[in-house]
C-alpha cells in the first residue's frame, strides 16, 4: 500500500522541523552549560621599603613620595599617632623626597634625598 503524497511531504517536513529544533536545543543546552574557570590572583609581592610616620601634630596629615619630580600620595596619616606604610613600586635604595601636608593645607613638612632602604622613620614636626 501506497502513503498519499500529502502525508509523506508533511512527514519529511516534520522530522525536519523536528531535526532543526533538536539541533536547536542541543546548542542552546550546551552554551547554557556550566563552565570551568580558573581564578587567579596576581602574586604578592613582597615590599621590602616601608616608611614609618610618627604624627605629633592634633591634625591628621597626607604623606607622599616624590620620585624623579613626580608625587605620590601614600597615605593619610591621623593626629597623634603613628603609621607604617609600605611603598610600593619604588626600588630599595632609590633616593626619594618625603612629604607630609596638614589636611587643611596651612603646612608642609618634607626630607630631601632620602635613600629607602627597610623602614625610614619619617618624625613631624
């Protein structure tokens, strides 16, 4: 027995359908899919030149470090206290300028030609 034409063009048709949305499926299942990631952070580096701030003022003050004419801020520094920073991405050994400025700008406090090398106390006044 003979399937009229119509059935058999429906049917090819369907199963194509049928194909292209499995294909359809498939891909979408896959992009959904979890992946594996691998999370890394940088190394530490080990910062080997510190800078030891003992603020004696009531104000807090901004501390930088001037290489080669160009500052860098380090960090805020309170009144009446004390505060190692570490200095990174300055070479030990690498002569600098210190700096310290009261928050409300009134003051400045600086060393010239200092050499880096482990902890440098840096007193204020």
């Amino acid at each position: 027995m003979r399937l009229p034409a119509a059935f058999v063009r429906r049917t090819r048709r369907t199963r194509r359908t049928q194909g292209v949305f499995l294909l359809a499926a498939g891909v979408a299942l896959t992009a959904c899919s979890p992946r594996q990631v691998d999370v890394r952070t940088a190394p530490t580096q080990a910062t080997a030149v510190s800078l030891q701030v003992n603020n004696t003022l009531s104000q807090a003050v901004n501390v930088y470090v001037t290489v080669s004419g160009s500052d860098t801020f380090l960090r805020q520094v309170g009144g009446n206290s004390t505060a190692t920073i570490p200095v990174q991405g300055i070479a030990t050994g690498t002569t600098v300028s210190l700096k310290a400025v009261t928050v409300d700008g009134a003051k400045t406090y600086s060393r010239s030609n200092v050499v880096l090398n482990g902890t440098y106390v840096f007193p204020l006044p």
